[in-house]
C-alpha cells in the first residue's frame, strides 16, 4: 500500500513537472509570435454605437457630446489584434496588461483577463476591449487633440491619428500568473478620407 501511494505521489509530481514545462514553453513560443492590427468593433461613445460610422442624424449628438461640459463621456471599443504563432508548437496567454495612445495622448491602461491559445502556424485574433472615460481627457490641455481623435474613430474627420497598443501578457506557470518582461508594441493608422 505504503510502495502504490508513494508511485502515485511520483507520478502526480512528474506529471505537474511536464505541465510546467508546457506552460514554459507555451510562454516563450507567445513571444515569438506576431501581433498586428485587425480592425476595431463594438465601438461606442456616450451609448451610441458608431461600429459602422456615425449617422448623420448623430452627428450632431457626437459633437455636442465632444464639445459640452459633460461629466461622463464614456467611449468603448475593441481593438481586434491578428497573433500569428510561428512555431512549432502551441503559444498561450492567460490576460494582458495594456497601454493605450493615440496621436501621443495616453487614454487609459487597463488589463484584460482572456485566455488565448495560438496553434502552431496558425492566427487567432485577440480581442482587447477598452473602455475610457473622455470628459477628463476633452476639459485638459488635450481637449482639442482629443476630440479630433474621437471624429476620426467614428469617420466624421478627413485627418488620420496613429493608435499605439502596448500589451504585456501574462502566463500561467504552475498556479501563478506571471507578467511578461516588456510590453509589446502595436502600431495602426485610422481615419482620414
């Protein structure tokens, strides 16, 4: 009895050793990967859902949400990321942590708790869902940046603003959750006519 427990607990010791070695290298192959942008969904300001562009009955609820005194000036979106895993095996993240600029103006940071799982030589998409409140951001020094940030997401300006998406993800080793060392740089255009 005493010689069957003692194999099962070197057993179950072996096999947690062989997960851990998976996970080690589920993280490393992450970041071997490629991240590039997708497209950007669910994209909302103050409730109005400008996924498909703005209306032009919204219009002008857009600007005046813009360019009034408003206490909350929720915007939400999601930045849909391609991760392409070159190698030969699978690449899995637990969550991310994120940085969010656009036209050099920081919006938020944030963390998404998502798994994802990348086979080898294949693309998923990483959806990362944002949410901010502008109203600090449009009565600061940025005001007028922020508000042609904002026409340009819901198409309503011929100028085009650089978004940078920083991420850093976290893995699973054993039972803990370990962030990246560096974050992760993802660069975009949008906008403009």
């Amino acid at each position: 009895m005493k010689r069957n427990f003692l194999l099962l607990l070197l057993s179950a010791i072996l096999f947690q050793g062989c997960n851990v070695a998976k996970q080690v290298g589920e993280a490393y192959n992450l970041t071997q990967c490629t991240y590039n942008y997708n497209s950007v969904s669910h994209l909302t300001l103050a409730g109005i859902d400008l996924s498909h562009g703005v209306g032009l009955t919204a219009v002008p609820q857009v600007i005046s949400f813009l360019t009034g005194s408003r206490s909350s000036v929720p915007l939400n979106l999601t930045i849909n990321l391609d991760v392409t895993n070159p190698n030969a095996a699978t690449a899995a993240l637990q969550g991310l942590d994120y940085i969010l600029k656009i036209d050099n103006i920081e919006f938020t940071r944030g963390a998404v708790s998502q798994a994802l799982n990348v086979p080898s030589g294949s693309t998923r998409i990483l959806p990362v869902s944002i949410g901010v409140d502008l109203a600090s951001l449009l009565s600061g020094d940025s005001g007028n940046a922020v508000q042609n940030i904002v026409k340009n997401l819901a198409g309503i300006s011929s100028d085009k603003s650089t978004v940078s998406l920083q991420i850093k993800p976290s893995f699973r080793i054993g039972n803990r959750t370990v962030p990246s060392p560096q974050y992760i740089p993802i660069s975009f255009s949008f906008g403009g006519k």
